[in-house]
C-alpha cells in the first residue's frame, strides 16, 4: 500500500517514515509541504495521504479540497480548532489523530481499514450510492410547510444549516414541487472551484474570451433556462462576482465572459450557506443588497443531533443500500450500534452519518453491525479532545490580554463577533 505523509514539521514527517516503514506491506513517500505533494503524487504511486492541517501556503484542509476526495486521507494535526476537525470530517476525512497523543498501533489499524475498504470496494463495479434522504423527520414538518409554500411561487430562497444538513436535498424538494419541476435542477458549489473558473461557469464564454476559449460555451445560468439554479455555499462567493450575480437576479439576464449582448433568463434562485452570513456581511465579505436579494424566504435547516427521530432510519436506508452493493449480505444494526449512533454528537451531520454506516457496512464481519465496527467512541474522544483544546487556547489568549476582547481577537487573528460566539459556546463568557 503506497501511504503519503505530507507534513512541514521535519521531526514528525521523519518520525511517521521511520515508524510506518517497519511495515513490509507500506510504501513510504513523504513531502515537506502540500505544493510538493500536489506535484508528486499519481494515481498509481498513492493510497492514503497522511496530512498535518497547519501548514504554510497551502493547509491540510485547502490540500484535500484540491485532491476532490481522489484519495483516502487521515489527519494529523498539533492545533486546530473545532471547525477545522470538522472541515476534515465534512470532506470525508474518517479518522484524524493529535500529533500529541498519536499512536502509531492505532495509526497503522486506520490504515488498513482504509486498506481493506478499499479492497472490497475494488472487487465490485463502480456504482454510484445514493446520498439521498427522505425529509421525514418530526423536527422536519414545520420547515416542509415553509418548504411547500415557498415552491408554489417563484421567490428566492435561502437554505441556512451547518454543513451536511442536507440543504441540496431541501433545494431538489423545492423545486421538484414547483412549477418548475420538470424542467432543469442546476446545482453548483460556489466553495468548489476558484474564481476565474467560476465565472465563466456561471455565465458562460464567448470564442476568444481567453486562451483556451476556441468555441462558445453556456453558462449555467442559460443551462438552468425555466427551471431552478441552486448556489451551494453562497457565503463563499467571491466579492467580486457578487454585483454580476446581483444584475442577473434584478434583471434576469447576464453577460457571457467576453461577450457584449445580454441574454433574458428565466430562473428561480435557491441558495445556501454554512457560514455566518450576517457576519460576512459586517465584515464587508458579502453584499447586503445582494443577501436581500436572495433571502426572500430563509429556511433555517437543524443539525442532525436535532433530529434524533431521522438517524437510524437514514442509517438502516444507507446500510442495506451499501450491502447491496458490495454484496456484504444481510446486514443489521445491533442494539448497541444503535444506541452508539443516538449518542453521537454528529459534527459532521447526515454526510458524517452515511460514511460511517458505508465503512462500518462493508468492514463488519458477521450479520450484525457492533458498536466497535463504527468506531465512533474515539471519534467522540477527538472531537472532544479538538473543543478542549480550542477552550484552552482562547482562554490562554483571553487572560494574557488582561480579558480585553478586542485584543484577544487581534492576537488570534479572529473576527471579534467570532471570537465571542466561540467564547459563549465553550463557556469561556
């Protein structure tokens, strides 16, 4: 198996070499920094990828999301915050360690659960599972009926939840009960890919805009012609595309790259965003206008561990859709799997939930899935662990500035609204 560690620290990076190439079964390969990785790594020279989070110009984080879930990672890390360890779990990340408290034992079995999942998964055609849920929650029904209302017309609506919440879902159900339904449902990820690329995503290029552009090309806007556009993780658009996509919601057209003619468009607008849009907008990172705009109705969507009434129904779907196709068997959950899965915290929501019930599917040896097959308990420990150290950290911060917030703030490099929200969350304030 070809492992890839990718850390700046020489002393841990030479460390993780020296302990892992005792394994005969492990190939080592190592960089110093996540430019080098990117440049290095193939498909054919990778397996999983090691990854410290704080690293210069390119961090663990911003590394993976550059990969686009291509390879299986772990993460190792000195500091991070909570919402970094989950960044790492959101992209699918299913183990991360403390550099402080890293064993090696335990390293090396992650790995080869990754080893093995991988395995099982090669013996089978690739299929595509299906991450699809059913709104069938109690807590869901109050937000259904805002949900039903809002499709019967043409407002714009804005999708608010932490990140795997299932907000996409909530955008399909929107427009699969308009008028609108049986005509295109554009979805884009504004987080996914860098500015220049976005821009003639959204609106398309004429021939010659730019070195590549050898013939016209339709955005997505045109694509979504008479039916709905949904604009993922809107709160991480950049500014500057901001008042063209305020010009194409006022006047219902837009410009392609290069081009000089208008074209009318006809779509319905749903977004969403994990962010903290009113603080983006204070800090000047989002137009006000534009948020007014697209936040004709706002539809807040609760975390996972808010909806306890969805979880084993989700997992139960997931599981014998996974065992299906990787042909596990007839697999359940044991009572105490059961019981696991209600006291997990779910950081990572219904997206943390389904990976979990796919690894735990296909690694589990008899019919009944076990609470250790999970793995949960030393994920509860890490993320504890993670808002321990985040506690620590601030506090340390907090009382060295004589607990003058402003300062605290300037120390850490962390918006002021932020920082107190943090503080009143982890019982600092």
């Amino acid at each position: 198996m070809n492992v890839v560690i990718v850390d700046d620290d020489i002393n841990i990076r030479k460390s993780l070499e020296l302990s892992l190439s005792e394994y005969d079964e492990f190939n080592i390969k190592s960089y110093k920094n996540a430019t080098d990785a990117l440049k290095g790594i193939k498909d054919d020279n990778c397996d999983i990828i090691i990854t410290d989070i704080n690293m210069p110009n390119i961090n663990g984080i911003d590394f993976l999301k550059k990969l686009d879930g291509k390879y299986e990672a772990i993460i190792i890390t000195g500091y991070a915050s909570l919402g970094v360890a989950l960044d790492a779990i959101r992209l699918g990340v299913k183990d991360f360690f403390i550099k402080t408290e890293l064993d090696i034992d335990l390293l090396v079995q992650a790995i080869k659960r990754t080893q093995k999942e991988k395995k099982i998964k090669s013996k089978v055609k690739p299929t595509k599972i299906n991450n699809e849920i059913n709104l069938d929650g109690k807590n869901l029904d109050s937000i259904k009926n805002i949900a039903l209302k809002s499709a019967k017309s043409d407002v714009n609506v804005l999708l608010l939840g932490e990140s795997g919440v299932g907000k996409e879902v909530f955008a399909k159900f929107i427009h699969n009960h308009s008028a609108r339904s049986n005509e295109p449902f554009v979805a884009i990820n504004m987080a996914a890919l860098p500015e220049n690329l976005l821009e003639s995503e959204l609106f398309g290029y004429e021939k010659g805009a730019f070195t590549d552009a050898t013939q016209a090309k339709m955005g997505l806007f045109e694509l979504a012609n008479k039916g709905s556009i949904f604009l993922d993780e809107i709160g991480d658009m950049p500014i500057a595309l901001q008042a063209k996509l305020l010009r194409a919601i006022q006047e219902k057209e837009i410009t392609r790259l290069g081009g000089t003619k208008s074209i009318k468009i006809n779509v319905r607008f749903i977004s969403a965003t994990n962010a903290n849009i009113y603080e983006k907008m204070q800090d000047h990172q989002f137009r006000e206008d534009l948020f007014y705009r697209l936040q004709t109705i706002i539809i807040e969507i609760p975390p996972l561990r808010e909806r306890q009434d969805e979880i084993i129904n989700i997992a139960n779907s997931h599981l014998k859709e996974v065992a299906n196709i990787y042909q596990c068997g007839d697999k359940k959950l044991s009572n105490e799997a059961i019981e696991a899965l209600l006291s997990y915290k779910w950081p990572g929501n219904i997206r943390e939930l389904l990976s979990i019930i796919e690894r735990a599917t296909i690694l589990s040896e008899g019919k009944y899935i076990t609470k250790d097959d999970l793995f949960l308990e030393s994920r509860n420990k890490k993320v504890s662990k993670f808002e321990d150290l985040e506690r620590e950290y601030i506090k340390e911060a907090y009382f060295a500035n004589n607990k003058n917030l402003e300062q605290t703030a300037d120390m850490l490099g962390m918006n002021i609204n932020i920082l107190k929200h943090k503080m009143i969350k982890l019982k600092i304030l």
